[in-house]
C-alpha cells in the first residue's frame, strides 16, 4: 500500500514491507537531521497534543521544520478551545481545515482513529490511551534495526508495565511482522491484557511471560525498558516490594551478551541508572535523537509519497 | 405449518408479510427486539415465549408484521440468540430460510466496556464499531480501544444490566 495521504493510527496498519521502506527512508533522512531539505515546503502540520509530551511533539516539529514545512498548534488542554469544552470532534474539524496533517495526541483510547474518521487530512497517532504510540513503537523498531542491521531473529527483553504502558503494545504490534522471541517481564499485576496475549497467539508469535529479569536476561539482545508507575499499584507496599526488581543499573547487567542494546522510550524517572549512560548498552539516546529522522521519513512519505 | 394440529396449537395467527424469528433461546425474546431497534411503533409485532420446543426444550419465537430487516440486522441476532432461525414470510408462505450467523463487524448496537473508550464520550458523535474475533467462543473487539466485549457482556448489556 501507497504511503500517500495514509493515516497512522495504529501499528496493525502497517506491513514489514511498509516499514522497511519506512527504514530505508529514515536512514536516508539521518543526512538531513541537522540540516534542511525543502520538500514540504508550503505544507502545515497541526500538532493537537491534548497530553504532554517532549520528545514526541518536539521531534514531530524538528521534524516538519527540517523538511522545510511549517507548524502550528498547542501543547495542553488549558491551550485549546477544549478547555471551554469544545469537543474533540469540532477541534479536528477546525485543524483539519487549516492543515495538511495532524498529529494528535490523547488520553482516550482510540482518540486518533475518531480523528480519523472526521478528517479529510492525513491524521498521525502520537499516542493515545494505553494501547497506541505507533510512532515510537516504529522509532524503537528503526532503532533495532539501525543497530543490528535487522530484527529477525533476535531476542528481545520487554521489562515495565506490560499493561498500561501505550508503546508495549504498538511495539509488540508492530515486531508480529518479524521473527523475533519476546521476553515480557512485569509485575504479576501488569501482565500483558488478555487481548494482547491473544493476539500474539493469534500471529503465531514467540513469547514468554516472566516475573523477573535474571531468568531471561543472558539470552537478550535487547533489553526494552518501560517505567512502572506507583499509582497503578493499589497497594504502596507491593510497589516498594517489587519496584527494585524492574529497574536496571551495571550490577543487574551482569552476565549478559556484550552486543546487548538498552532501550528506553523515555522519560525515565529511575527505573535505568543513570551510571548505565556511560556503557555499550546504553542506546536510549540515540533512540530518541533517531526520532526526527524517523519522523521526517514518516512525513515526507505522508505527504509526498514514495 | 400445514397440520390441523398444529393449526390449533398457535399462540398467535399467522401473519401475511414480514418475520419470523424462531428458536430464539426461552427468555430472550425482548432482547432480540431491542437487538432489532424495534420499539413497538413499527406495527404488529407477537411475542411468544417459553413455548415447547424439541431442539431447545423452550423457546421464544418473535413474529414481526410487514417490516423489512436486512440479512446484516438479522445476524446480529446470532450474538444473544444463535440458535435463531428467520423465516420470510411473503403471501402466508415461508420464501428464504437461514440459521444467523456472526456478522464480521457490529456497529452500534452496543457499548464498549472501556469508559476511557473515545466511543464513550457524550459530546463526541462515534458510534460503538466492534469486529467479531473466533477465539474459544466469539467475542467483540472494540475497533476504537481494542477492549473485548463477551457474549455475556453483550447479554447484561442489551438486558440492561449493565
């Protein structure tokens, strides 16, 4: 399928062959990321970021700023029409009368596909409720295959919040279209969802689910860190109990393979030690920087074309 | 029905053009109406529950009047009611008969379970989409937020339980 005009919602919509063009056109656009190319020059993004977000909103402007477009929009519900109590309907049809693409970000589940469905531009999923950020889950994907020059056949460590964590799922989505092994290691209580467990049974994927790290960590080839929330524990005592066991530090990498890579969507809090920035494992910021080319990639097929 | 004793053991008389629904599980006969967005001011419409039944034991059976539902509207049925049979009635004579059968997609007829669901919004104009997944049983997946809606969800919903 054409990426013309094409929304991305979510990672379901994508094949391995969309991505790999998808890749092959991010590492091009690794040339331009510190520079300028002027092919959307005249085109307007709308950033509709009802949520916060840093890296996300500022990596799509860079981005659109980089291809020479140019952007408009608002950051927080307090800056938005919303706060008057304007529905999210209404807002999209006024973004989509004044742009050429929008990119949105929500708490509610299933925000962009609605946004979608109302818009006549193409509509970018920049996370929504707990379940979507097709963007990072493709930027983590690019990362990957940046750094080992492919994702077949590796192993690959999903450590966190398993639950609520809106990129675990994109992500897991996302890799059903290459032949990996998924290590999922959460708490008892943030566990894959049941329509997530069957979906990967569904696609005939290879998983397991673990309690802790040590029972899968020497078999990685990257570790994929998620941060564990306090307040999704009902219980403050069983957080203090397990939240020692979910982050990772120099110690708790011992006895790993020396090519194993750390990823981190960020923000982290302290789940990755800071003391692990320094190590060959350490490439969550390089991640996040290979979010502008990706985001450039993903633009200019958007509004451009192959 | 032909029989002279069958003739005699109706409940309610047969109708010229319009609907049967028969084998509808005892107790669920008002649900397939609300199922069907049928609420009383479409003309005549019997209902008749608990009947004896050799396939079920008992049975509800619903009798629609000169109304017109398409195929796509009847298999909704399928959901709360799958051992429902629709016969077409045309001039007193049963023309096409069919078993319902799960449709591949459900709109509108009920609500995700997910209040955080963008379908769940007052203000916002969504209606509720659901593709119908085969796993061990059938069940919804909310085409919005992905949350999974059972048959018995479905069942406590349309009875307004929940």
């Amino acid at each position: 399928m054409t990426w013309l005009n094409r929304d991305v919602i979510s990672s379901l919509d994508f094949n391995r062959e969309d991505l790999m063009q998808l890749f092959n056109e991010a590492q091009e656009m690794e040339n331009y990321a510190k520079s300028k190319l002027n092919i959307l020059d005249g085109k307007i993004m709308a950033t509709a970021f009802f949520e916060p977000s840093t890296r996300t909103r500022l990596s799509f402007e860079a981005a659109m700023l980089r291809l020479g477009g140019r952007v408009l929009g608002f950051g927080s519900v307090e800056a938005s029409s919303v706060a008057k109590g304007e529905s999210l309907g209404d807002t999209i049809r006024m973004l989509d009368s004044y742009s050429d693409v929008i990119v949105i970000r929500h708490s509610l589940e299933g925000a962009a596909k609605y946004a979608a469905d109302i818009a006549t531009v193409p509509v970018i999923n920049a996370g929504d409720g707990t379940q979507n950020h097709p963007t990072q889950a493709m930027l983590d994907a690019y990362t990957i295959w940046r750094e080992y020059g492919r994702i077949d056949d590796l192993t690959i460590g999903i450590l966190g919040d398993l639950r609520y964590a809106r990129v675990v799922t994109s992500l897991i989505q996302l890799l059903s279209n290459f032949k990996v092994k998924l290590r999922l290691i959460s708490p008892e209580i943030l566990k894959p969802r049941r329509e997530l467990l069957d979906f990967m049974n569904m696609r005939g994927m290879s998983y397991s689910l673990h309690l802790n790290l040590n029972e899968v960590l020497s078999e990685l080839d990257v570790l994929y860190v998620v941060r564990i929330q306090r307040e999704r524990f009902p219980d403050p005592v069983e957080y203090e109990r397990v939240k020692g066991s979910f982050k990772v530090s120099p110690e708790s990498l011992i006895g790993v393979k020396d090519t194993l890579i750390v990823l981190h969507p960020l923000p982290r809090v302290d789940e990755v030690d800071h003391r692990l920035d320094s190590t060959r494992y350490a490439k969550y910021f390089k991640q996040s920087a290979l979010g502008v080319p990706l985001r450039m990639a993903l633009l200019k097929l958007i509004l451009k074309g192959d | 029905m032909s029989s002279k004793v069958q003739e005699r053991d109706l409940i309610v008389s047969k109708i010229r053009d319009g609907i049967v629904i028969d084998h509808i599980p005892a107790g669920r006969a008002l649900i397939v109406l609300r199922v069907l967005k049928l609420r009383g001011g479409e003309g005549r419409i019997a209902l008749v529950m608990n009947a004896d039944s050799r396939r079920l034991g008992r049975k509800d059976i619903v009798k629609i009047e000169g109304k017109e539902l398409s195929e796509g509207e009847l298999n909704l049925l399928s959901l709360i009611a799958p051992t429902a049979t629709i016969n077409i009635i045309r001039d007193y004579s049963v023309v096409k008969k069919f078993q319902v059968k799960l449709p591949e997609t459900v709109k509108g007829v009920v609500k995700c379970r997910n209040p955080k669901c963008i379908t769940n919004q007052p203000r916002e104009d969504v209606v509720p989409t659901f593709k119908v997944l085969h796993l061990d049983q059938p069940i919804l997946q909310c085409q919005y937020c992905g949350t999974y809606l059972t048959i018995d969800d479905i069942n406590a919903q349309l009875a307004g339980e929940r």
